[in-house]
C-alpha cells in the first residue's frame, strides 16, 4: 500500500489521502528523493524496485530530484484537509514541496480546455437555433403556399 502511495505522489505531486497513511509514507518518499538526488545506477535501480511503474522512476530522478539539489531532507508538505463524510477519518493532502507551477499549469490548461469546450457548446448552439428558426420560416411559408 505504501508502494503504491509513494508512486501515485511522484506521478502526481499531490495526492489525497488518510493523515494516518500519510505520516507513514513521508520516510519512504524522502528516502526515494534521496536516492534520486544520488543519480547513480545502483541508486535507479534501488528505487526501481520500490517504486511500481518506470514512468515514476523517471520522472522522480529526470524532474523531482534536481529540484531539491540543495536542500536536507522536509521535501513534503501534510496538509489536513477535514474530516471524511463517510467515516469521520481524517483526510490530508500530501504534495511535494516545489510542486505549485506544476499544479498552477495543470489548472491553467484545465481552465483553458473549458473555456474552449464552452466555446465550441456556444458555437453550436447557436447553429442550431439558427437552423430552427430557418426550418420555422420554410414551414411558415409553405403552409402559406398550401392556404392559397
């Protein structure tokens, strides 16, 4: 569980989870940053056998380690976001520090994506009503023609 915990925050830099799950996962993760922070093969190969998926390990030695090149460990931050509705367990989101233009450009495409989804809705909608009044006026006209 903490495996997939682990891989799921490098992949995703921000995860939600229980506050219980996420203070046992934060010394497998700052261990993970400090192997890739080391860079060699046998540190790659280390962490490709705790991690679940080669996109994980890539990205945590290609992006997420040199971002913390100079910094001693406290790479997460634990955030209590509540209590959860079902159970009453308590709910924290854990990201890694540094990881806010990441998410700020992931938010950004999201927000453009629906502006131009609402667009192309707009757009379309607006066809269509054209389309029916043309079909109203056709049909006006031809039951004028049948009255005559």
């Amino acid at each position: 569980m903490l495996r997939n915990l682990v891989t799921s925050l490098i992949v995703d830099e921000r995860i939600e989870t229980t506050l219980t799950k996420a203070k046992a996962m934060r010394p497998h993760v700052e261990k993970m940053i400090t192997l890739g922070k080391r860079g060699d093969v046998a540190a790659r190969r280390q962490a490709a056998a705790y991690l679940m998926t080669r996109d994980a390990v890539d990205k945590l030695f290609d992006t997420i380690s040199p971002r913390y090149g100079d910094r001693e460990g406290g790479y997460l931050r634990i955030i209590h976001g509540g209590f959860r509705q079902g159970d009453g367990g308590d709910i924290a989101f854990v990201e890694l520090l540094g990881s806010e233009k990441t998410l700020d450009e992931k938010r950004q495409k999201r927000a453009e994506l629906r502006a131009k989804r609402a667009e192309e809705t707009r757009k379309a909608m607006e066809s269509a009503e054209a389309e029916n009044k043309q079909m109203e006026a056709q049909q006006a006209a031809n039951e004028e023609k049948k009255e005559e």
